[in-house]
C-alpha cells in the first residue's frame, strides 16, 4: 500500500539541475525529464546560465529538483569495494578523522571490486537547498547518470570527466578537462555530454530508493517529507475541486431537465386546465356517492336473504315472527338526508314460552355472522298465554 501511495504520489516531471562551482563563479546546468508509464524522455535541450535568476525562471513550480554539485569543492575517490559499510566509514577512508555531520558523502559501485566515494561540505549543499524551492534530492558529480547503465560500451565526456562502460556497467573515471562528447544516444533522444550530471540526477528521482548515486544528507528527509505533504494538498484540492465540479454538472443537468419538465406541465395545464376541473368535480360527486353507498351498505355483498334464513332456520316452534326489518333507515337531523343501517336486523314476533325466547337469543349470539343480538321489549297482557317481543340484532359482515 505505501508503495502504491508513492507512486501516485510521485511527479510525473522532474528537473536535474547542475550546479558546477568555479570558485567565484558559478554555472547551472539544468535539464527537465518527463516519465510517462515505464519511458522516461527529456523535455528539450540542457539550458546553462551563470545567474541564479535566470536559472529560477527555467525551473516549474510544483515540479521536484535534484541537485547535482560538480567543480570546487567537490572530492572524488576510488576505494576497494565495502562491505555494508556506513557513510563516517567512507569518510574515513577519503578523508580520516574527517567529522560526517560535515559533509555530505556519496558511494557508488565500479566494477567488481571497486567504489567511488564522492563528498562535499554540508554548508554548500545547505546554501543552495536554501536558495532554490523544491530540492528533494543531491547527487555529486556525472555518477549518477553512470550508475543507470544506459550505456553498453564505450567512453564519454562530460567536460569535467571521462566515465568509461563495459557490459553497460559503469567500469572507470578520470578527470579530464576536455570538450564533452556532442550526443549521446538514449534509444530514439540523444544528449549532450555536459547534460549528463543534471539527465542523472533527475533520472534518479523515478528510480527512488532503487537509485544508486544518491548523496547522503538529513534535510533531505524533511525535504522529501515536505514535498509528498504539498502532493497531497495538491492531489487532494484538484480531486475536491473536481468532484465538486461533477456535482455541480450533475445538479445543473437535473435542475435542466426538471425546469423543461415543469415548463411542459405547465403548458399542458394551460392547454387541459379546463378537462381538469371537470375530472375534479366529478371526483369529488364519485366520493360523495361511495360514501352514500357504504352508508347504505349497497357496496358490500348483499346477504339479506342468507340473514333471514339462518334467523328462521333456528327458530323455536313457540315463537312467531311477525315482523324483520334487515337494515333499517336511519333517522338523522337533515329531513334531505336517507342513511340506512346495513348491518342491523329489528325483528318483531310472539311467543308461547319467554324461556324458548331467551334461548333463542342466546343462539343467536352464538352464531358467528352475529354480532349481538338483544332482547327490547316483551309485553304479555294479563289473562293472555301469547307475549309480543322486539329483538335487535347487529351483524358482522358477509360470510
């Protein structure tokens, strides 16, 4: 994962810049590299200046810078090959009793059996780190670029030096004060042999901890720290402003499409608002009548005639029915007004024997469509064997 966050992370460009010290004088060498998948290709021709300004003009911002530091100053040594060794070691081996928190110290492999230990004074590196934004890398001298085995055989020069390649591994230097070689090939791009040390060290960059020609240094941690820190920002603020660009679109195209929506209604209510009225009216006068209906009990599945058998199917030899009123009108306050109870039975009749009409009763109670079924009135006049009774009865619904 943290591999995957670098890569992401990682520029796509990256600038080497040359800095070849003259004692009072000093020239810049600069040169911009661009990785698009697994090829890396310069982006123009070196550019060289003697002003700082200038050289602050070519540089991007945003864009990584590796320093390469050649000329005055800068110590090379060949040094028997080492083993795991730390960078005081290689100090002491160039420079014995030299303090490493003074310099700045580079190892790179010769051959098989050799090493070349570059250094220089950490003030000089601090110095320039200072005046130019954006350095997350240090490299000393054109090893860099020798160390990426890019060339099979052969010998260049730089102008300082002549690195020497054998089986495209990096063999043998020497100074040499000479003019640098006019092109170098890289697959389908050439350079030129003073573009080598700033090629390198931007090269460098896209290799990361693969890259062999990196100088020691502590601020170049923080540095490298601060860089991936304004990447994130960077990243984070476009893919913000991005999304926030998506859902503005989004809500642009449906605000658009609801508009001209609302906008076709409209010009159909206009066309329709007439008919609309008429539905409406008739609506309300079909509402009206379905109340009217439930009241009435004229929706539900008419079983008056089921009612009535069961209430005689029941019914004691002892009592006569004389009247059955199944759903009978209902009074209400406006004379205007014709409801009906659809689920009530008045049942009016005469009976021999009151207790057969309790019992009757109590059957009636029991029966599952009855709700409840209650005694009214019973009158029996005196000398008379017959009473007249009213029972009231409440039903469920349909079987």
């Amino acid at each position: 994962m943290r591999k995957l966050m670098d890569h992401l992370l990682a520029a796509k460009t990256c600038t080497g810049v040359e800095i070849q010290l003259r004692g009072d004088a000093v020239v810049f060498r600069s040169m911009h590299l661009q990785r698009s998948g697994n090829q890396v290709k310069p982006i123009g021709t070196i550019q060289e200046c003697t002003s700082l300004p200038d050289l602050l003009s070519e540089l991007k911002a945003g864009v990584p810078i590796v320093l390469v530091f050649s000329g005055k100053g800068v110590l090379h040594r060949t040094v028997p090959k080492q083993q795991a060794a730390t960078p005081a070691q290689y100090l002491q081996l160039v420079l014995p009793n030299a303090n490493v928190n003074e310099f700045v110290v580079q190892h790179l492999i010769m051959g098989q059996t050799q090493e070349v230990v570059s250094l220089l004074r950490r003030n000089v590196v601090d110095e320039w780190m200072a005046k130019i934004p954006g350095v997350v890398g240090v490299s000393i001298g054109p090893f860099g670029f020798a160390s990426l085995g890019l060339v099979a055989d052969g010998s260049i020069e730089t102008g300082e030096m002549t690195l020497h390649f054998s089986e495209a591994q990096f063999s043998d230097w020497q100074y040499a004060e000479s003019a640098p070689s006019e092109k170098i090939a890289l697959g389908n791009d050439f350079i030129s042999g003073n573009a080598v040390a700033a090629f390198g060290a931007a090269f460098g960059y896209f290799l990361g901890a693969r890259f062999e020609a990196s100088a020691s240094h502590p601020a170049l941690v923080q540095a490298q720290d601060d860089f991936k820190q304004q990447r994130i920002f960077r990243t984070g603020g476009l893919a913000l402003l991005g999304f926030t660009l998506l859902i503005l679109l989004v809500n642009y195209i449906a605000f658009s499409s609801y508009w001209d929506r609302k906008g076709t209604l409209e010009q159909e209510l206009s066309l329709n608002g007439d008919a609309l009225k008429r539905v409406q009216q008739l609506e309300k006068k079909t509402a009206e009548r379905r109340v009217f209906l439930e009241r009435s009990g004229l929706i539900e599945k008419p079983q008056q005639a089921w009612n009535a058998d069961q209430l005689a199917l029941q019914l004691p030899k002892s009592i006569r029915l004389t009247r059955m009123n199944i759903a009978p009108r209902q009074r209400t306050a406006n004379t205007d007004t014709i409801a009906f109870q659809p689920r009530h039975i008045d049942i009016n009749g005469t009976t021999e024997q009151s207790t057969d009409l309790n019992e009757w009763i109590r059957l009636l109670n029991s029966m599952p469509w009855i709700s409840s079924a209650t005694l009214v009135t019973y009158n029996q006049l005196k000398g008379e064997t017959r009473g007249e009774f009213s029972v009231s009865i409440d039903v469920k619904t349909a079987p």
